[in-house]
C-alpha cells in the first residue's frame, strides 16, 4: 500500500494551469489509491477509416434497436387482436400478435445490447487499474477530482467528437422508452361494466336468456359432455368466443351423482336461491380467482380443479372454495339450466365479478362465505 508520505510527495496542485484533464483524472485515481497499469486508446489518431467504419456499426445496431422499438409499438398499436373465430391461412393473424411482439422487443434490445457491447469493445481505450480499498468521507478536493474523472470518461466515449454515435444512440434508446410505456396504453379505455358483467348477461342478447356453446359455435346439450366430464363453454352470441367477452370463459362439469349431491348440500344461499345446479351439471367460471388464469384442469376423483399457473386448487363439490395455493376466493358459479329445445342457458349472470379482486369491488352476496 501507499505511504501516507508518498502520497504527500507525490500531491499535485490541482490550481496549475498546465494541468491537463488527464493530469487530474491521474490524480483523482492516485488519491483512491487506483494505479494505472495501462491505458492506451483504441485508436490514438482520431478520425482514422477504421474508428469511423467502427462508429458506423454501433450507429446501425442503435438504429436497428430503435426501428425494432417502433415495431414493436406499431404491432402493440395496429396489430389484429382479437380472435374472430374459426379462421385459418393468411385470415389468422391475430394470432401472430404475441409472437410479433416478443420478436420486435427482443430483437430491439438485443440490438441496443449489441451497440453498447461494440462501443465499449471497440472504442473505448484499453484500461487496466488496480486499487487500494480505504475508507473515508468525500472533502471537497475529491469532489473536483470525482468530477474531472467523470469529464475524462465522458472524453474517452468521445460523444462530443462523434455526433453520429449520439444521434444513433438517441435513436435507439428514446423507441425503446416509447416501447416500454406503449403496453400502460391499454390501461386508458374506461373497462365500463365488464368487470361486473359477463358475455351471459340477458342484455347482450336483446333481454333474452343466454345458451351456452362450445368454440365452434354449436350449442351444449347435457348429451354431449360425459359423466365426470368438462367442457368449456361460451355465450352464444355474437363474439361469444372471442376476446370482447374474455371474461366469459365458463367450464361446465358433469358431475357423479354422489358428488351432485354433495354439492347441493355445500352450495352458498346465493346459490341455493338462484338454482344455479341443474340435475348433475354444475358451471364454473374458469378464470382464476388469483392472476385471472385458466383454472381448467379437473381432477373428478378428487374433485380439485387445478389452475396451472401458481397451483391454486378448488373443491368442484363445495362451491370451488379455494382449498390450496395463493387463490383466496371461491370461483363464481354460473346459475345454469335446460330450456325446452334441450340447450343449456344461464337464467341470469353470474351473481358476482369473475376473475381476481380489483379495487372497490362491489359487496355482493359472496359475504356468506365461511
């Protein structure tokens, strides 16, 4: 280590005017105890063919980063969402948004990644330190130091001597800013009563009750789901199974006669009143009630019905009250019955908000829960 002598010896006059930045840059690191072993700059004549050939690879990969960015807000923006139903080929583009999304952003940093990578392998000096640790408060004299280093760092960017790099890097860093706020755009449209009204509300179909309907369209009867069995049904109206009525996603359950009975026992007052359970079916949401993931998969012999994000576990024969994992309310129940053509229908919507809390809530008559 150092002497405190040598270091007394050695104390520049940071007052000298033939001091250089360089020359107090060089003090700065003496007085932290940090010696140069080497510097030497990566091109020591400037504007040299081969710096600038350099400046303008890095200038591409930040301009590349921010074309990605842009895509990424224009696939964000523009970009066909919602599933129109059964569509194949070219018509199914929608389904490329989340793909398009995740190259665009990725491709976007990787870029930027790539740009900065370049620049400090490729133009900043080569520098080796070592330093001494010490300990000690910030007087003022290394506080000028501290700010001479910083000023010679910002000298070996060499920013100030290549506006190219600059204006690229703006370029790149300013779409990928855009990029990060772009998806906070989806927050801004006023989400009305869908958080309280579902797809099988009668006003979605002119006061009428709503039939219930695979993906394809066609219409449920009891015949078509087997003892034990689940299906996952839709209102059938139009754009039942898309995305403008996602929060309508119900899975109906054929129960074993055994376990209907043990359910009607267990069933809340709210659900008792609404003869929700017709003979053996019995319709849940399918939305979890934890981060709003599908809970679908159903394990009669047990009678869990399992969401596979976070493991959350509902009892199907007692209301789906959470009975494992990080979900904390029961999925709501879809009163349901069988209309005199043979076709499910809910006799009324679900009788309180589907998927996770959110904030005020209504009080609705799930307070009976225990």
């Amino acid at each position: 280590m150092v002497s405190e002598n040598k270091k007394d010896s050695e104390r520049v006059d940071l007052n000298d005017p033939k001091l250089t930045r360089f020359d107090i840059y060089k003090e700065a690191l003496r007085k932290d105890d940090i010696e140069i072993l080497h510097y030497e700059p990566r091109f020591p004549t400037p504007g040299t063919k081969e710096e600038k050939r350099m400046e303008r690879i890095v200038a591409m990969m930040f301009v590349l980063a921010g074309l990605f960015a842009l895509g990424f807000v224009a696939v964000m923006a523009f970009w066909p969402w919602e599933y129109p139903g059964e569509v194949t080929g070219w018509d199914a583009w929608f389904k490329w948004q989340t793909p398009m999304l995740g190259i665009t952003l990725g491709l976007s940093l990787a870029f930027f990644g790539i740009g900065i990578l370049t620049w400090a392998k490729k133009l900043l000096p080569v520098e080796e330190f070592v330093q001494d640790r010490h300990d000690g408060g910030s007087s003022m004299e290394d506080r000028k130091l501290a700010e001479a280093t910083i000023y010679n760092m910002t000298e070996d960017i060499g920013l100030k001597r290549r506006p190219l790099l600059k204006k690229a890097f703006l370029f790149g860093a300013a779409p990928l800013g855009l990029a990060a706020v772009a998806p906070l755009g989806g927050l801004i449209k006023d989400p009305g009563d869908s958080l309280t009204k579902t797809g099988f509300h009668p006003d979605h179909n002119d006061g009428q009750p709503v039939r219930l309907m695979n993906m394809d369209g066609s219409q449920l009867r009891p015949d078509m789901v087997s003892v034990g069995g689940q299906v996952t049904a839709f209102p059938a109206i139009p754009g039942g199974a898309t995305n403008k009525y996602a929060n309508s996603s119900t899975l109906l359950i054929h129960l074993r006669d055994d376990d209907a009975a043990e359910l009607r026992e267990n069933l809340y007052p709210m659900y008792r009143d609404a003869d929700a359970v017709w003979g053996n079916f019995v319709a849940y949401s399918k939305i979890c009630t934890h981060v709003g993931c599908p809970a679908s998969l159903y394990e009669q012999h047990t009678h869990r019905l399992l969401c596979p994000c976070h493991q959350s576990q509902f009892n199907v024969v007692d209301n789906a009250a959470p009975v494992f994992g990080p979900a904390a309310r029961h999925l709501p129940m879809l009163p349901i019955s069988v209309d005199e053509e043979g076709y499910f229908y809910a006799t009324q919507d679900y009788l309180i908000p589907v998927g996770p809390a959110y904030w005020n809530r209504p009080s609705l008559p799930e307070e009976v829960e225990e």
